[in-house]
C-alpha cells in the first residue's frame, strides 16, 4: 500500500522504514527540511538500533523523504500522523501540530484517503480531525480517521515494531478497519516473520502479535492508560524502594517476591531515580488534563508524578550525604540519556540531576555512550561541565561516581580501574547496576536505591581473597 508518515522524530522514522520493511511504499514527510535533506543523504538523526540497515535497504527505493505533504497525500491511501504532542503550560497536550497537519491533508485530499493517529494525542483527538476535515469541506465519504497507537521504546524501537506485546487497531468504520488490518497483514499472518532476517526476536515474542481493533476513543485511551500505568509501577517500586532503605530491608528482594505473582510481574518494577523521556512525564500529565477536562479528578497521576520528582531529590540527598557540602567537589557522572540505549535526553532525571550538581557548585565530568552531543546542547555552558571520553576519564580525581543511565556497558566496568582514578572510593548508584556486596570487596562506599549501604572492606586483603 502506499503510505505516508508525517513526522520523522523517533516514532514517525521508525514507522515509516518498518513500514517499508513491511513490503509498502512510503513516503517520510518532515517540515524539517535539514532533517529530510540528512535523511536523503543517508544520514540517521537518531540513535536506534536496526534503524540504519533498515534506511539503508529502502531509502530511494520504497522509501522516500520529502517535505511536500500535499504531493505525498495524493499519492498515498493511507496517512500516519507521527507529529510531536508536546506538553502545553497547563499540562495538557499541545495539538495545534496535528491541527496544522490535518488542515493540510485537508487541503489535498482528492481521493479517498485513511487519516491515521500514531502520535500519543488525548482522546477525542479523532474526534477534532474529522471535524477539522469537514470543516475544511472535504466530503464525508473521502476519509476515515482512525488511531493507531505505538508503544515502541526508545533504544529498541524498531523490534518492539515487529514484535509487540499488541497492535491497537481504533477504527469507527469497517472500511477503515480493513485497511489497518491490510497495511499489518504481513505480520497478522505471519508472513513477515518467516522472511524476516534483520530483527531478530527478542525472548517472549509473541509471533504473530494480538490485534486489538477497538474504536478509536478506546484506542486513543488505550495508550495514555497504558503509560499512565507503567509510570505508575515505577513510582510505586520507587516509594517501596524508600521504605527498604528506612527499614533496612533489601529492594532486590522485595521486587522479586512482589513480581512472582503472575497478576504483578516483575517487569518496570526497577527501581533507580525516576522515569523521563519524551513519553511518560509528557503523558502522565496529558493524561491528567483529560481526566479533568470529563471531571475525573485523577489524583493518582498526581501521586506518581510527585513520587518521581521525589526520587531526583532523594537521590541529590545521598550525594550530599555522601559528600557532606557539594561546592567545590568534583563529581564524575556515568550516564545522560534518560535510559540505556538511546541518545534521547528529554525529560531526563540525569540532566536535571547534573544541572541541579552545578547549581550547587560541583564540578562535573560527564560521560555518555550516545547522549554527550544532545547533552552539550541542553546543559548550561559552564568551566565547571566537562564531557570525557570514557567512565574511567569521568572516574579521574573526582570526590564519587554517580551511575545515572543504565547503560550496558556500566555494569562491567574495571572497577579495580574505577577506584584507582577515584579520589575517594564513593559510588552512587541511581541505577542499581551492581551488587553491594561486590562493590564493597573493591573497597568502595557504595550508596544505591533501596538497599543498604555499603562501607568499604580492607581491598588488600579482599583482592588477595578475590585471587587478583
Ligand atoms: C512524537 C510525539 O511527540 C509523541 O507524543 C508520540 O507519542 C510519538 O510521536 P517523537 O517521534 O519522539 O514523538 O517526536 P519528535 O522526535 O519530536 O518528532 C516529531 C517530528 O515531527 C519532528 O521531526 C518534527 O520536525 C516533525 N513535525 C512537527 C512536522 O513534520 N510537522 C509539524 O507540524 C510538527
Ligand atoms: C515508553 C513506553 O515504554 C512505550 O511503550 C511508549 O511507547 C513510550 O514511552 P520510553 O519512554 O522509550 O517508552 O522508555 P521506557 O523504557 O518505558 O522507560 C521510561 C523511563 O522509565 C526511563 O527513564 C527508564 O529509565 C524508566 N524506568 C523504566 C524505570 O525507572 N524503571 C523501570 O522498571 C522501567
């Protein structure tokens, strides 16, 4: 089918070369012209995993980037509106993108068309889109507006594309239906999975994946609950994670007996210094504005959201603790992406915990696998901020090490290494990514999320017991 994707930022990219790798013809539409130029010149804007092969085999071929929306509307069937959503100043979801593309699908639609949401937009959105069409004249029997929610990651995106939990279908006619059932046909009837060699699936896939074909209200809701949920799993280990600490009790072992039970799982109940990214912080509060607007008054979204900011602050009290004044010390600091895999730094709890070091007066030496770039770009200019080459250039002189970004490749560090550059053997973990008791038999103070604390061992006697 010929498709159309408007908006090239995380979620619209992947879709369209997914899409492409689907067997369709599509066309990747930004009103960035520097992001489609970089795009046509086979450069990628973002940090994705199978993102690059998958633009190397279609680009120029069955896809194409182009800023002309109007030209890609006629020549598509069906168009997928992957425009930002982000927050307004009250909290609820700025639209006026999805407007302002809506008018313009409005304006060259010639023939019947399938007007799809997959950007995260409130509910009702559909709603707006088919009034706005037909405020615009466009004859009723031209289109179909229907919600297709994504629930990719950032960081493993394009496998969470092939292989998702579920692919939500929101259509209110059978028309519409049929053709979002038609353009996932090749995954519906498994026909891309038997030909499919660049994505491997990941453990647990469920191949073919479920559809969900609901209407679209439901659908568009779907979506915000489903983050809404997530977040709140994470505040809730979070404050459990805070009451291990006070008591004395062990998170590690608390989040295994709570996630046992099948009705639980143990999945997003990782403890650490709070969500980020462009998705939760900007949905929960999104969410919270539709609830109100219907006279729900969700005052759990409230409760989660506060829990997170909380986390931050904890966590900045541990390193005060850990270092008593803060001006003047030298912190090393692994990690700026809001999570491992990504180079995405909206809403990321490592850059606000960095900004709020500096405003303290610490000196930062800041290393990130994929993020320093974006970092650079959102951090204050200061003589106090200096972005290093790797962990263990972070790790030189500096007063502690704080892990702020689960990255992979922070969980096997040499931390014999580590605490030679250090200054003081101090390390905390906003990530738990090690165990206490290793950290302590390498001699460090090690200060993590709801465990206890670790003081350090005589390092001589236990590097001889550790055989090194
Ligand atoms: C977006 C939404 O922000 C998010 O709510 C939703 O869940 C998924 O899609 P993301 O892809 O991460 O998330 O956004 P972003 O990376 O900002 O990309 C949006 C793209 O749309 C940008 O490249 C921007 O240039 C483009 N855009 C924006 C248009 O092409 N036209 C517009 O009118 C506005
Ligand atoms: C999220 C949803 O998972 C995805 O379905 C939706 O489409 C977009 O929003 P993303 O924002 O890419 O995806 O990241 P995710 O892996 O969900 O992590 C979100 C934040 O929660 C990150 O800051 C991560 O570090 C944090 N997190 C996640 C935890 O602190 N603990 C966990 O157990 C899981």
């Amino acid at each position: 089918m010929r498709i159309s994707v408007v908006g090239s930022g995380y979620v619209g990219l992947v879709a369209a070369a997914c899409f492409a790798e689907l067997g369709h013809q599509v066309i990747s539409i930004d009103n960035d012209i520097q992001k489609i130029e970089l795009l046509r010149r086979g450069e990628v804007p973002i940090h994705e995993e199978f993102l690059p092969q998958l633009l190397e085999k279609h680009s120029g071929r069955t896809l194409t980037f182009s800023t002309d929306l109007a030209g890609a509307v006629r020549a598509s069937a069906a168009i997928f509106i992957a425009v930002g959503t982000p927050s307004t100043y009250q909290g609820d979801a700025d639209l006026s993108y999805v407007e302002s593309v809506a008018r313009e699908i409005a304006g060259a639609i010639d023939s019947y068309k399938l007007v799809v949401e997959k950007s995260t937009v409130p509910v009702f959105t559909s709603d707006w889109i088919r009034k706005t069409l037909s405020l615009d004249r466009v004859p009723a029997e031209l289109f179909d507006v229907a919600s297709n929610p994504e629930f990719l990651r950032e960081g493993s995106a394009v496998s969470d594309f092939f292989y998702p939990d579920r692919i939500v279908l929101g259509a209110d006619s059978e028309r519409a239906a049929c053709m979002l059932q038609e353009i996932y046909a090749p995954l519906r009837d498994g026909s891309f999975y038997q030909s499919n060699v660049l994505v491997p699936p990941p453990a647990e896939a469920r191949i073919p994946p479920p559809f969900i074909v609901t209407g679209t209200k439901s659908a568009e809701l779907i979506k915000h609950a489903s983050n809404a949920f997530l977040a709140l799993k994470i505040s809730f280990i979070n404050a459990v994670a805070n009451i291990c600490e006070a008591v004395g009790a062990d998170i590690r072992e608390v989040r295994d007996g709570i996630g046992s039970d099948s009705r639980i799982g143990h999945r997003f109940l990782n403890p650490g210094i709070g969500y980020g990214g462009s998705c939760f912080p900007k949905d929960l509060k999104g969410f919270q504005a539709v609830a109100r607007e219907v006279g729900c008054d969700f005052r759990l979204l409230q409760e989660v959201m506060s829990i997170n900011e909380e986390q931050r602050q904890r966590f900045l009290r541990k390193v005060r603790n850990a270092l008593w004044t803060l001006k003047g010390k030298r912190v090393a600091v692994l990690g700026l992406a809001f999570k491992g895999g990504t180079d995405d730094i909206r809403e990321s709890p490592a850059i606000a915990l960095v900004d709020a070091l500096l405003s303290e007066g610490c000196e930062v030496q800041a290393y990130d696998p994929a993020a320093m770039a974006r970092a650079e770009e959102a951090l204050p200019r200061s003589p106090r901020l200096a972005f290093v080459q790797s962990p263990y250039e972070a790790a030189r002189d500096a007063d502690a090490l704080l892990i702020l970004t689960d990255w992979e490749e922070f969980t096997t560090l040499d931390l014999g290494r580590i605490s030679d550059a250090l200054k003081r053997p101090i390390v905390i973990d906003g990530r738990n990514l090690y165990e206490p008791e290793e950290m302590a038999r390498h001699g460090f103070m090690y200060v993590s999320v709801g465990r206890p604390e670790v003081r350090p061992q005589q390092r001589a006697a236990n590097n001889v017991a550790a055989g090194s």
